[in-house]
C-alpha cells in the first residue's frame, strides 16, 4: 500500500491569490511595466520544470495537451470508467505539479503520484481528444513519463544529490564530493554557482571530465559585457578538467530576456528602474552574476526613492524573476520567478526597510513563501549596502487564516489564545527576524590585499575570551564555509533573535503591543516557536538520516531555485521553508534542554483512537529560563558565524538537529505522529495579465483544481505549441545524464 504523503487529498485548499486592487491602483504605465515582467518570470518559471526531475517536463506538456483540447469538465465527461473521487484525484494531481512547476512537493521535495490506478489513467489519455489530434505525439508523452510518473523507488521518493535522491542539477554519476571539488575550482575562477550545472564524465584513463554549463540566453564562449575575462573555456584544475560553457535553458533564457527589455521601455517614470532592469536583463542574457550583483545595488536605492504615481500611491514593482529556494548540496537555485507590486512601505531603520507587497504572480508558487523575507539576501551586499525584507500581504490573507479546530498539538486552552494572536505575534517575531536577525551580525573578514575589516589586537571571541583567531578570507563567504547548513543555520540564528528581542516592552510597544496584551503575543510567540520546531521533523528523513533542505541560495546545488533566465538567480528567501522549519526543530531541542518545565512534550492518543502529542509552555518561565537559554545559543551561534569556524558550528547545530529515538521525547516516533496528523499546504490559483489596445486586462479564475488548471492552460495561448516543443527537446538532450 502506498503512503499517503505521496499522494494530495482531494481535498487540499486551493485559494485565489487575489491581486486586483493593487493592479487597479497601479498607473497604465506600470500595468504594462507588470505585464510584461510577470511574463518573464512565467517564462523563466517553466525551467524550473527541468531542474525538478527528469519526468517534470514531459508530465507538463501531457497535462498541457490534454486540457487544452478538453477543460476539465468536458473531459471528465469521457472519463466513465473512473469514480468521481478519481476524476477529482486527476484534477488535483495536475494541479500540483503546475503549482509546484513538477511532480516534487516545492516545500518538502518528495514526490507526489496520482492518486488513482496508472491503467485508468492510460484509458483517459487514449481516449481524449488530444489523443485523438495526435495519438502518436500523445502515445510518446505517455511513454517517457508514464512510468516514472507513478515510480516510488526508494531513490525516487525524494530530491536529493548521488544516492540519496533525484537532482537534474548533477549528472546521475555525481556525488557530493564532485560537488565539492566543482565548488572549489568555481571559487578559483571568481565563478557564482548560482545559475549552474554540473555534468561529469570518466575518461578511459580515470580522469574527471567536468562540464558547468551556465545558464543564459546566448551561447557564445567569448567574454561578455560586466566580465574582466573570458569565464568560459577548458581548465584544469586538482587533476580534473572542467569546461565552462554558456547557453544552458537557452530558448527559454531569450523568452525571458526579451520581455525583460519590453518591460524597460514601458515608462519614463520607471527610468531608474529601468537601469537596474536592463543590468537584470545583461544578466540573463550572459550568465554574469557580477552583473546581477550590481543591478541589485542600484535596485536597493530606486525601491527607497520611489514616488507616489498619478493616483497617490507609493508603488513599486520590483521583479525579482529568480529567487532561490533549494539545494541538495547548497547552491545552484532553481529559478522562481516574481512579480509583486508594492502597496505600502515604511522604513524601520538599520539600512533596511519593511514593506507589505501585493503578488502579481511567483512563478512557481514553491516561491509563495508565507514569511516576510529580504529581497536582497546576498550577505556582501547586506553588509555594505543595506537590505529590503517584503511581506505578501495577499498570500498571507489566505494562508494564514487559522480555524480552531484545525489546530493540532496543543492543550485546548492554549488554542482560543493561539487563534488570536497568531497573527499579530507572527509579525512581531518576522520584524524582528529579518530587521534585526538577518539585519545584524558582522563577518570577520581578510580580503584579497590583505585587508582586515576589524582590529586583530582588540577584537576577543565573547565565548572564549582569546583573540579572534579564524575568518573569511579573500572569496570566501557564509555559503562557501557552511554549505549544506548554511541557510538552516542563518535562519535559527534570525528566529533566536526574535524570540529574544519579543521580551523587550520597547520593541513591542513599537509594534503597538503593551500590558497584557503584550504578554499573551509574547507566549503564543514562543508557543508558535516551540510548536512549529515539532511540525519540523516532517522535513527530516530517517532512512538519510538528513534534514530536507530548501532555500540554500548558495553554493551549487539549487534548492528548487531555479535559473531562471540567465544565470540570474536572485536568491530571495525561503517561507517557512524546509531551512526555518530544521531552524525551529533545534530550537525545540534547546529550549527542551534549558529544563526546569519551561517546554514539555507528551505523546498522547486522539479521540479518534489514533496517536497524538502535545507540546506545552509554562509562560512563567519564559524570562527566567527561556530567554537566557535563548541568549546563551545565540551566542554561540554567532561567534561561530561571525569568525568562519564551520568545524565548531557545524558541530553544534547538527547535535540539535540529531533526531533520534532516545526517550524520552522519541522524536522519530513524534515524526510518525507529525505525518500523520499534518494538513497539506495549500495551493494559489494566480491571475494572468493580457495587452488588449491600450490597456493590460487582468485575468482571474476560480479558486479549485479546475480553476488552477485553466489558468495554466491559458498561460502561454500566444506560443505554447513551440515552449513545449522546446522544453521536450532541451529534457531530451539531458536524458542520457540521469541514469
């Protein structure tokens, strides 16, 4: 029998992700400006189909063909010999893979399957009427992807790099050690891995023979506009041979680069904009992520200066075409692209804004992440430039309504509080994440000259009392040193400074929260921290013995991040990404630690006979205890961070992320429980944008399967024939890569 975390319920919430009175507020020109950008981020959004799973595309395309030709409900009239919960299962199996840009859950990467046999399945395809225009165009679809669309072989169950998982990032003969090798020799080149892959082949001799492939529009070798030196070419490098080439996703690459360039014409109150826009498009077109770093210096200025349009709204739309999410080994991001218009804004201080956005679109919806986040993530550029942190004002209106009775592992009389104030006590503890968590912390640095940005006589480790005696050195940076844990480890460090700083009666006062009232956001604050660190261990796999990661944008790899056009992966965020959701797990594990009753977990039994858990806080203890301990691994975890000792950091955070047996708590038992009680996350239908005359029309749809569905399969209606024959080819010249 098939487990049910392979499979999405009939049932799971698909909500529109309403958007129009933030594109009504918008000024015709910024309409157009919008149109075009969600266009390029819906094209660069279709290569994220070709870096989840070798089957991605050829799933895309069959489901393509089959409702175009026949909607879902006049399809469903030739499906006779399926059930009705079967025909919904179909609906809404084809509704994931669209919302998730493949057949791998974006926030989990496991695989999901179609919940009703393969053979029914087949008989529907056959006697479609997309089978019936082209039975021989269709019969091969169904032959490439029919089945590994339903194969759960162990490897296959999940995302993952050599033996432990599916990646279209690496060639199948790839392993983490070539991953680190790759690292090395990009680090000697000043090359980014942000928007590479790594193919490998063993000559007769035994010698490595490494090909990156950078992705981006044109495929020519010689240097380019924002480059010192040729980066493409044959190196040798540690008794390997590594070529650099150009090109990679091209057709789609080009798509994305040309309306990026219609985008900047659009308007001449856009024209600074459009400077950082046409740096954008450079990017996308040659692969320079140099460039992509400076166009996102001179967005970060263009977004603080902008000024109200002609109807008393201070816009801004920022396209973020590529922001990072996941990576087996850490690094390569698959390619989400966004279009979020910019309703309000207000500065709080520390080079650093906060603003509440409105999506347009976030192509794939992998990219809907459910926290605020900094839309500027590089950490040389936070350091010396400042920073922007965003919330989806819109994505949280509907993933964030809570209902009680939904609400698992919790005493019933924490729930009633917990309703209330889950809201206001989440934004408190994102405020303080990202303006203060994110916002703060300095790297020890020697740079190329020899340079060092603090003082070596004076500066002391807090832990130890010694001088500073490590740090980062030349290209070094946070993602180079920590790789694998790097974005979990940063973001249990921003979470640590939240629960922290929610103490302070100032900070909540500024936030508008003072007397009791302020003490219940503070414990449902911590509540929510300690509850969510239990809802974690969903993203931790036992048989790897490894914690699901998705939101390394760093090294190689690519959390479901993908290039999106050009090699410009903008490493945006992560929502309660599988990184937050390992981050809150050992934060569980410290509070748990601290003792003296301040956190309690139990296993129980539901009143459906089933197993349960419940997670308690004593809010009395919360000052006394919690918040020292807090402090304490805060420390630590900065000192480490601050001073490059990946040996000392990565030592400590993976003994709070070791999920054993051990009781009394027995987290892998509390894992079956977590599974079993989850509720799946829930899916957004979003609009299209069109160019009628004039004027850009804003097309919404339904919030259900068949809804998510359609607005798919009207995505494309100007070229879908010739983005899905391409898409097809560029899978089957990388076929051969996988096996």
């Amino acid at each position: 029998m098939v487990d049910s975390q392979y499979f999405l319920p009939n049932d799971v919430g698909i909500s529109p992700l309403d958007c129009r009175e933030a594109f009504q507020l918008l000024s015709p020109s910024e309409q157009l400006y919008a149109h075009y950008m969600s266009r390029a981020s819906w094209y660069g959004g279709l290569v994220v189909l070709l870096q989840t799973s070798p089957e991605s595309p050829a799933i895309y395309v069959l489901l393509q063909r089959l409702f175009r030709a026949q909607p879902p409900g006049e399809l469903q009239s030739l499906a006779t010999s399926l059930t009705e919960e079967e025909y919904q299962a179909l609906l809404v199996y084809a509704a994931g893979v669209y919302a998730n840009m493949g057949n791998y859950k974006s926030f989990g990467d496991t695989k999901f399957i179609p919940n009703l046999p393969k053979e029914k399945l087949k008989a529907l395809v056959w006697q479609s009427q997309a089978f019936r225009d082209n039975p021989s165009e269709m019969e091969a679809l169904w032959s490439s992807c029919g089945d590994l669309m339903y194969s759960l072989e162990e490897r296959q169950k999940q995302l993952g790099l050599g033996d432990k998982g599916i990646t279209t990032y690496f060639s199948g003969n790839c392993g983490l050690e070539d991953a680190e090798l790759t690292q090395k020799f990009l680090d000697s080149k000043n090359l980014s891995a942000y928007n590479t892959r790594l193919f490998m082949k063993v000559e007769a001799d035994g010698k490595r023979c490494y090909e990156v492939r950078l992705a981006s529009a044109v495929k020519e070798a010689a240097a380019v506009d924002g480059e010192a030196d040729n980066k493409c070419g044959s190196f040798e490098f540690e008794g390997a041979t590594f070529r650099v080439l150009r090109g990679d996703y091209a057709p789609l690459m080009r798509k994305v680069a040309e309306n990026l360039e219609k985008a900047a014409v659009c308007g001449s109150e856009l024209a600074k904009e459009n400077i950082y826009q046409k740096k954008f498009h450079m990017t996308l077109n040659s692969a320079c992520i140099l460039i992509r770093y400076f166009s996102r210096r001179i967005w970060l200025p263009v977004w603080a200066g902008a000024e109200p349009n002609e109807k008393g709204l201070r816009t801004a739309i920022h396209s973020n075409p590529s922001s990072c999410f996941f990576a087996p080994f850490t690094g390569n991001g698959k390619s989400a692209q966004s279009t979020p218009v910019t309703l309000a804004s207000g500065a709080l201080g520390l080079g650093d804004g906060f603003v509440q956005l409105c999506w347009l679109i976030c192509c794939p919806w992998k990219a809907l992440c459910l926290t605020p986040r900094p839309c500027v993530s590089d950490d040389d550029i936070r350091q010396t430039d400042g920073f922007k942190n965003v919330s989806l004002g819109n994505v949280l209106a509907v993933a964030y309504a809570t209902e009680k009775e939904k609400i698992t592992f919790l005493q019933e009389e924490d729930k009633d509080l917990y309703v209330a104030w889950k809201g206001p006590s989440f934004e408190v503890q994102v405020g303080l994440h990202e303006l203060l968590g994110h916002g703060s912390g300095k790297l020890f640095v020697q740079d190329e000259k020899g340079n060092f940005n603090f003082d070596q006589q004076t500066v002391r480790n807090p832990e130890s009392g010694e001088l500073i005696s490590s740090w980062y050195k030349g290209s070094e940076t946070w993602d180079s040193k920590f790789s694998t844990i790097a974005s979990s480890y940063e973001e249990c460090r921003a979470e640590c400074v939240g629960l922290y700083l929610c103490l302070n009666s100032h900070v909540l006062s500024i936030f508008g929260h003072e007397g009791t009232n302020a003490d219940d956001l503070v414990y449902v604050n911590w509540l929510a921290m300690v509850r969510a660190g239990l809802l974690g261990l969903e993203f931790y796999t036992p048989e790897s013995q490894s914690w699901r990661q998705v939101a390394n944008f760093h090294l190689f790899l690519g959390m479901k991040c993908q290039a999106i056009q050009s090699g410009a992966l903008c490493s945006l965020y992560t929502a309660p990404s599988q990184a937050h959701m390992q981050a809150r797990f050992v934060i569980l594990r410290v509070l748990l630690e601290a003792g003296e009753g301040l956190v309690t977990l139990r296993h129980t039994t539901g009143a459906d006979g089933r197993p349960d858990a419940i997670v308690s806080l004593d809010r009395s203890k919360i000052r006394s205890v919690g918040q020292p301990a807090i402090g304490r691994f805060l420390c630590k975890l900065q000192v480490h961070k601050s001073t490059a000792d990946v040996e000392g950091g990565r030592a400590l955070y993976e003994r709070y992320s070791a999920v054993t047996a051990a009781e009394p708590e027995n987290f892998l038992k509390l894992r079956d429980t977590v599974l079993l009680r989850k509720e799946t996350r829930k899916m957004f239908v979003q609009a299209n944008t069109r160019v009628k005359g004039d004027a850009v029309e804003l097309l919404e749809y339904e919030g259900s399967a068949a809804g998510l569905i359609r607005s798919f399969t009207e995505r494309f209606h100007e070229d879908a024939e010739e983005l899905e024959r391409e898409l097809l080819e560029l899978s089957r010249a990388d076929s051969p890569c996988w096996c």
